[in-house]
C-alpha cells in the first residue's frame, strides 16, 4: 500500500503516520501492530483542532482516512489490550528504540574513522524514538494513571532523544566533529556541569537535562529528520497477542517456541493484573496463556 499523502495543513501528524505504516510491514510482532494503532490515535487527536478551522477537503478526505484505518482495527487491536497494558508496551518499545538508539551511536563513535552515513541512521533513529515517546501523550489524554504520573519522566526522554537526533545530524551534514555519544555512570561522587549532555550520568539522570536549542538553519533540524530515510525496522520482544495474534502450533500438535513465548507474556500480564486486583482481566490472561499452549 503507497504512503498515505499528507496535505501541508497537518504536516505535523506525517512522522506518525510514517512510523504507523512501517510498523505495518513488520508482520512478525503484534507490537508493532499495536503501536501503529496508537501512531494513528494520537495523529487524529492532532489533527481535530486543525480540522475545526479547516477549509481544505483534502485535509478532511485525509483525517477520515486515518479514523477508517482506526475503526477497522478497533475490535482487533485498540480493544484487545487494556489501556494499561496497552501503554505498558508503547512505553517499552519506545525506550527500547532509544535505548538501541543510544547503543549504536555508541558503536559508531568508537570507530577509528568517522562514519557520517552511519551516525546519520542513529539519528534517525534517536527522532524515531521521540516520535514514540510523543505518542505516549494519547494515554495521558486518556487519564491512564501510569501516563500521567511518568508524565515528565517521559517528557525528558523525548526532548533528549530528538536533541540528539538533531545535535548527531547538523555534525555529520557539515562534516564536523560527532558528539560524544552520553554513558551511564553510578559513580555518585562524579561532578560537573549538569546541563551537558556529554557528562556520564547515572540511569535516573541520563534524560533529566536541559537541551540546548537545535543548532540555526536548517541542517539538523527535526523536519529535515522527518523527511529523511525512515530509521531501521525495529525488533521488539514478544508482547502479549491477541485472538487472532496467537502464534500457529507446531504440525505434531506441540507447542511451538513462539506460542511458548507468548504464554509466558500472558502470564506475566496476568500477575501484574492480580497485584492491582484486576481479577477478570487476569483471568482472562491466563485463559489465553492456556490456549496458547493447545
């Protein structure tokens, strides 16, 4: 299916519109189905107050679209997780992209010549990562309690994902000197100026800075990340699947490796559900977890 065309007045929803349709070519993890529904949930929420204002049919047309793609999966996808659950893994999925984001660039900083190509796809990669982080704002609208007391835990591991993203590219589009890639370090008697991102920080205060403001003009800016080649296809752990997202048996009748997997995952939902006293969700979970093991 072509790329959905988005019309200049919601140029604002394309990054997640265009992280929705990659995630639709992994056909291999129902996470990725997940998070695209979620992508196109927080477009259209960017999109209505545009909307109100609108003269432009093709904005329309192009919104309505977007709501018909939500409705078909709605029963599928959007109903078949618990808001919780659902923002459970668009959180880790967005942290895990980061977290990638984080560990290639480190990869390419340590090589003995600079690779500006590869230092490009890590910050594409890091704007991705922002994105995802950015549609976490969907649940927070929702009044998911975890969404709104991570509130600004996640705001600070947005702004640092795409000040990277920015800070990586305007380096390598004029050729200079690539950052210093940022490390974890529990040494606590460490001192410095907290306001640069190049000094060691510890897990809790590696995302907690103050950005600097994107280098001027238009290299390295946010747009010019948006446009550029989408970041590598993600590989997320197994969540839970689904109805119809189970994985096939095996042709003797056993179990296969990834319904394993998945049973796993259920279970672990399952018991997350029983300590927040969720009874009929954890016993759906398990019922699943069971089926799957058929």
């Amino acid at each position: 299916m072509p790329p959905l065309t988005i019309p200049p007045e919601l140029k604002k929803i394309t990054a997640f519109i265009r992280r929705a349709e990659e995630l639709d070519n992994d056909k291999t993890q129902a996470t990725s189905r997940l998070i695209a529904y979620y992508c196109r949930q927080w477009a259209v929420e960017l999109s209505l107050p545009i909307l109100k204002t609108s003269t432009d049919p093709l904005s329309k047309s192009t919104l309505l679209s977007i709501m018909s793609s939500l409705e078909t999966e709605k029963s599928s996808v959007g109903d078949a997780f618990t808001k919780v659950e659902a923002y459970t893994v668009c959180r880790d999925f967005a942290q895990k992209v980061l977290s990638s984001a984080d560990a290639s660039y480190a990869s390419v900083y340590a090589l003995s010549s600079v690779d500006y190509p590869s230092a490009k796809n890590c910050a594409r990669s890091y704007f991705a990562a922002g994105v995802f982080f950015d549609v976490l704002s969907v649940f927070d609208n929702a009044s998911v309690e975890e969404a709104i007391i991570e509130k600004d835990d996640i705001a600070s591991r947005r702004k640092y994902a795409k000040w990277r993203a920015s800070l990586i590219l305007s380096a390598s589009k004029n050729g200079e000197e690539l950052p210093e890639p940022v490390v974890e370090d529990n040494d606590e008697s460490k001192s410095g100026d907290n306001k640069s991102v190049e000094d060691s920080k510890t897990s809790e205060e590696k995302y907690d800075v103050d950005i600097p403001a994107a280098p001027t003009g238009s290299v390295g800016s946010t747009e010019e990340v948006k446009e550029s080649t989408p970041p590598p296809v993600y590989s997320p752990d197994p969540v839970p699947k689904q109805s119809s997202w189970f994985s096939s048996k095996s042709e003797k009748g056993k179990p296969s490796k990834a319904s394993v997997s998945d049973a796993i995952e259920l279970t672990k939902f399952a018991m997350k559900a029983l300590e927040e006293k969720e009874i009929e969700i954890a016993r759906e979970r398990l019922m699943q977890a069971l089926e799957c093991l058929k």
